[in-house]
C-alpha cells in the first residue's frame, strides 16, 4: 500500500486531487490530508506517509519550505509539487529540494495519472529493495528490529547447498562455487514462480550455500516449490544438491533463526553424492544401518600394507557401500577419522603428527566430487607417502611445484578457480596440493588466493578512490560484494570504505 498526504488550502482542489489518486490504483491511499505546510509535519510526525501532493502558495508554511523540511526529516518521502504559478523560479526552487514531480493546476488526469504510475514503479522497486536489505541483515546478522518491519509478509525459506558441507574455514575455491558461478539464478526461479509471487536469492554463509526465500501464503506451496526448485537446479550442477527448508511460512524477524536451524539440521543430515530434501519440521526415520564398521576398519588398513591401487579400491568399495546404506556425511568423517588415527597407532607410530588429520580429511571431504576421486585422496592421507609424494619426501621439489601453483593463482585470481582445477592442472589430489602449498607458504591455496584477491582490491581502491565497492569486488573475482566486504574486514581490519578514507 502506497500511502499519499495530501496538502492544500482550497478543498474543493483537494478532492479532485482525492479522487484522481483513488481512481488510479487499490495501491494508493489517501491516509492525510493538510492545509498547510505546518500541519503537514505535524501528521507526518505520527504517520507514515511515502507519497506527498502538495501545494506551493499556502498560509503559514508554503509548499517548498515543506518540501525542505521533508527533505532534512523524511528523506524518503516522496514529494509532488502542485502549482498555479507557471513561474520558472518556483520551479527552480522545487528542483533544488529534489521533488520528485511538478504539476500545473489546473491538473489534467493524464498528467496526475503518469507521475502515479512513475511512482507506482518506483516506490515496488523501492520496497523490493529494503525488502532485499531486510532479510540480508537476518542471514548474517539474525535479528531486525521491530521497528524496522514495515510489513509482515510470510516467506518459504530455502537453504541449498551444492556438494558436501564445507568442513574447512577458508572455501573460496570449493567445486560448488564454480556451480553456482555458472549458474543462472534469475532464469531458474523464474520457471518455477507463480505469476504473483515473488523471489530472492543470496549467498548463503559458505560457497557451497544458496539462500532462497519465496513470498508464500499457503503451506502447501511450500513443499510444490521445494520440488520445484530440486528438480529445477539438479539440471545445472554435476554436483548433488541438499535442500532444507521448513514446512511452516516464516515471518520476516524470524529468517535469521530459521536458516540457523537449517543450516544445523544440513550438516547433521546430508549425505555425500546424494541429492536429497530435508524437511526441518519432520523427524527423519533412522533406518538401521547393518555394518560391521570395525571389519570395514580393519580392511582398509590391511590394504594400506598393500599398495597404494589396492588401498584405493578397497576405500571406493567403502564410500559406496556407505551410500547405499545412506550413511551420512558427519558419519563418514567419524568413520575415516577414527580409522586413520587407529592406523597410525597400531603401525607403533604414535609419535606421528596427528595434529592436521582431521584438517587433511576435511579438505578432502569439502572438495569432493565423487567416490573415486575421494577414495583416492582419503588414500593418500592414510599413505602418507604413495606414488606422488616423492616430491614432498624431496624438499628441493616442494619450492618448484608450488611456486607454479602460486604463479597460476595469481594470473587467474580473477577467475573462479578451485581445488580440482588445481587437481586436474598439476597431477595431485586435492589434500597433496594443499599440504604441499602449505609447507610452501603457510597457508592453503584457498587462502592465498584470498589474501591476494584483497591485496589486489587495496592497490584498486587506492589508484581508484572513487569506485564503487560493487565493482572492485567484480575486478577481484568475487562474485558478491557483501562476502568481500566482509572477507576485505576480516584481513585488512576495516570495511572497504574506511580503507580508502583511512589512506
């Protein structure tokens, strides 16, 4: 509902003006009326009002000392100059307090009709876009204030996350990013919206996430857009995609909370290569899983005397009898963590640096793209040493392959690059690569190319001090300019915008 003030000091004027705006649209309203420019602020005090029609010659306060003091308290406010005066200085005047439109009395309905319909358009998009802010705020933030709320719309709440659960702090270069990057978000909800609903999508808190949130009034909705939405990004990823959401319409404040729970219920619930849909407000049924998990363990570490092939076959045999018996992701982390840190033990090598398994079986896990490739990572973990670690043993190697990888990483910072396309490029699996970089530069490759991308944006800002943030976050290879803001924060201590005033 667009609400209209309207002020002026002859009434017959003011219901013509009345009727014209009733007449247009349901969306506006007419919540105020003034005859002058002083009672005019004084409702504006106590309602809020988006649209004011005003008058310029009125008793007590005029019209364009009204429209100067709704610039300093109502910024917001939409204001219409309406005149008799064909005076070129009025207008000039009017023009320097930013109103938004300048009608001549007597006014014609066509003219009224078109700054209505100019406002119509504007005050949506408008509306859309505070909208927009609103629930960024509660995916990052959690909580708006009541006062913040203008409406309360209810919302369909779903949290997609492309491949595994990002199990390592730094997942710029996870394979769901290129996905997503590849992916056309705009042209996906729209084959799945009603005609009278509205969408909006964001980054989620890990590369692997989307969020989407649907305008909704009926629960039924819900669970036919959900299916929608699977089948509808199944088509464009090579990944497996996990969906959460809740059956029940979500109100504005609450978003926030909702992911949270979401985001929970994801990473208890997903499970590796299978797409699936987890309901937050239906109790999954445990099915009863018979596997001999200590035979399974000791297996695999009777294989790891063999040799690298038969320690990789002898995982993927693993990996897929797991997801026949839909073990989850969280259970198979347990499973190879424990097997890993027993092998270690029982070869009486308990003075083996154990400190970065679990950071080894993470980074193999997050950048998974299926069972193979898996299997031959978790391999290499357990080896320690196998067919490629040659070049590790050999600490003269580690400077050459990885200055290549940082000579890459640099040449295509502002692309977007992942974990197995370092894998395909250089030879290794994924775990190598990074513990390789590592050794190299301390830190992973994902967080290099981080440090680098932000380096670059400060060499940008400074050279550019007027750019917007939007754009230097595009230049740097960052596809949203929120998650730089935040990354640029978290290296540099300050926002992108205190950077520049700072230096």
């Amino acid at each position: 509902m667009i609400r209209v003030m309207i002020v002026e000091d002859e009434p017959p004027i003011m219901r013509v003006i009345t009727k014209f705006i009733e007449a247009f649209s349901d969306e506006f309203q007419v919540v105020g009326t003034a005859i002058n420019g002083k009672k005019a602020i004084e409702l504006l005090e106590t309602e809020e009002i988006d649209v004011v029609f005003t008058d310029i010659k009125m008793p007590v306060m005029d019209g364009l000392e009204l429209t100067e003091r709704i610039r300093v308290q109502k910024p917001e406010t939409i204001v219409v100059i309406i005149s008799g005066f064909q005076d070129f200085e009025y207008a000039r005047k009017a023009l320097q307090f930013q109103v938004y439109d300048y009608l001549l009395k007597p006014i014609a309905p066509d003219a009224i009709n078109t700054v209505l319909s100019k406002i119509e358009k504007e005050v949506f998009i408008r509306d859309k876009q505070k909208q927009r802010q609103k629930i960024m705020s509660l995916i990052n933030e959690k909580h708006v204030e009541e006062k913040d709320i203008i409406e309360q719309t209810g919302y369909a709440v779903f949290l997609i996350c492309v491949g595994a659960f990002p199990l390592i702090p730094n997942d710029s270069m996870l394979p769901a990013k290129s996905v997503w990057d590849q992916m056309d978000m705009e042209k996906r909800l729209a084959s799945i919206l009603l005609e009278e609903e509205n969408s909006m999508f964001f980054n989620g808190k890990t590369a692997a996430e989307m969020v989407v949130v649907f305008e909704v009034k009926d629960k039924k909705r819900i669970v036919e857009a959900a299916d929608q939405l699977a089948c509808a990004f199944k088509t464009d990823s090579y990944l497996p995609m996990t969906l959460a959401a809740t059956q029940n319409i979500v109100k504005l404040n609450d978003i926030g909370q909702v992911l949270e729970a979401l985001r929970a219920r994801l990473y208890i619930s997903i499970k590796l290569f299978t797409s699936q849909t987890i309901w937050l407000n239906v109790k999954e049924e445990q099915e009863h899983v018979n596997l001999d998990t200590q035979l399974i363990a000791e297996t695999i570490r009777s294989a790891a005397q063999l040799g690298g092939e038969q320690l990789r076959n002898c995982i993927l045999t693993t990996l897929v009898k797991f997801s026949e018996v839909n073990l989850t992701q969280l259970q198979i982390v347990a499973f190879f963590y424990d097997t890993i840190s027993s092998l270690y033990f029982k070869q009486d090598q308990a003075g083996k640096d154990t400190s970065s398994l679990k950071m080894d079986l993470d980074t193999a896990i997050s950048n998974t793209v299926d069972n193979k490739s898996l299997a031959k990572d978790i391999a290499f973990i357990i080896l320690g040493t196998n067919e490629q670690d040659t070049a590790f043993n050999d600490k003269n190697n580690i400077p050459d392959i990885a200055q290549k990888i940082e000579e890459y990483l640099q040449l295509n910072y502002k692309q977007s690059i992942t974990t197995n396309m370092l894998s395909k490029k250089f030879g290794f699996v994924p775990s190598y690569i990074s513990k390789l970089f590592r050794a190299y530069k301390g830190m992973s490759p994902s967080e290099y190319l981080t440090y680098y991308r932000i380096e670059k944006s400060k060499q940008i800002m400074l050279n550019q001090p007027d750019i917007l943030c939007k754009e230097v976050a595009t230049m740097v290879g960052f596809s949203d300019q929120y998650h730089f803001s935040k990354t640029f924060k978290k290296q540099a201590g300050m926002w992108p915008t205190e950077y520049v005033i700072k230096k």
